[in-house]
C-alpha cells in the first residue's frame, strides 16, 4: 500500500509541472500524449470535465488519487460507516437500558416485574413437583424389582397373575412323580 502511495505521489509529482499542487489542464493532456494516448480537443476537454468532479478547473493530489484508485475512497469510506453504525449501536443500547430502567419504575413496570417473579417461583414449583413424582415412580419400579427378585410379589396387576402362574406350575410339578418315568 505505501509502494503504490508513493508511485503515485511521484507520478502527480511529474505530472505537475508548474508546481502548484493541482493538475491544470494542458498540465493532463502533456502527460496523456507522453503516455501515448492522443485525443481530439473536443473529447479531451469532456475528458478533464470527467476528471475534475469537484468543477474547480484543476484535479488536487486527492482527487488524483481517488481517480487513479477508487477502491481506496470506497475502503475509507466503508470503514467510517462501520465505525458509525457501532456507535449506533452502542448508543441505541444505551438509549434501551436508560428506558427499561425507566419503565421499570413506573407502576407498570414494578407491576409486570411482580408477574414475571410469581410466574418464575410457579415454574420451579411446577419443576420441583415434576422431579418429585419422577423420583417417586423411579423408587415404585425399583421396589416392584426387588419384590420380584426376593420372591415376593405384590398382589397387583401382573403381580398377580404372575404369583398364580407360579403357584399353579409348582402344583402340577407336585403331581407328577417323576419316578414313574424311565429317563
């Protein structure tokens, strides 16, 4: 970047002939025929009145510089909008936390504050509640295991069904002696 400032610098330096730190016109059509580039009075003078944007009759070394390297004032440019826009956004989050502090001291505001807090105690009530019953069926099931485990089978549902099953299969293995048979 400093190479090309410095080409550039040089450049406006030579083409400056008069010394006065701006480009007049003869000054700009000397340097285009050296460069090779020859064009009729008419377009040359359309040309400069492109070139001078600011209508002064003479380019200054900026304006030079942003004809020769428009992506450059583009870059600057953008830089100080991005600058802008966050102190923008720092001030508009300053502006937002000044009015909620404001709002929450109207009766509005203390009021919403006090449903908000009844609705957070609620939810972790309701919270609570639902980790209690979770522990509470984790305990029945682990109880009901147990009981099957040990043999001893509460008189509920499957249970039930389960401990007569048990007691009908012992019954019929009482039956059968198995002696009769030849293994």
């Amino acid at each position: 970047m400093g190479a090309k400032k410095d080409f550039l610098a040089k450049l406006f330096k030579s083409m400056d002939t008069d010394g006065s730190g701006a480009l007049d016109i003869h000054e700009v059509k000397v340097a285009m025929m050296k460069m090779g580039v020859h064009l009729g009075q008419g377009k040359f003078r359309r040309f400069f009145r492109l070139m001078d944007q600011n209508k002064t009759g003479s380019i200054s070394y900026p304006d030079f510089h942003k004809l020769i390297f428009p992506e450059d004032n583009i870059k600057e440019k953008a830089t100080a909008n991005m600058i802008a826009m966050k102190h923008h956004a720092a001030k508009k989050k300053q502006y937002e936390k000044r009015e909620t502090a404001l709002y929450a001291q109207t009766f509005e505001g203390e009021f919403q504050a006090h449903i908000n807090e009844r609705e957070q105690v609620a939810q972790k009530i309701a919270q609570e509640k639902r980790n209690q019953g979770a522990a509470e069926e984790t305990l029945r099931q682990n109880t009901r295991i147990m009981r099957i485990k040990s043999g001893q089978l509460s008189m509920l549902g499957e249970d039930n069904r389960a401990q007569k099953l048990i007691q009908l299969n012992n019954e019929k293995a009482k039956e059968y002696d198995f002696n009769d048979f030849d293994l």
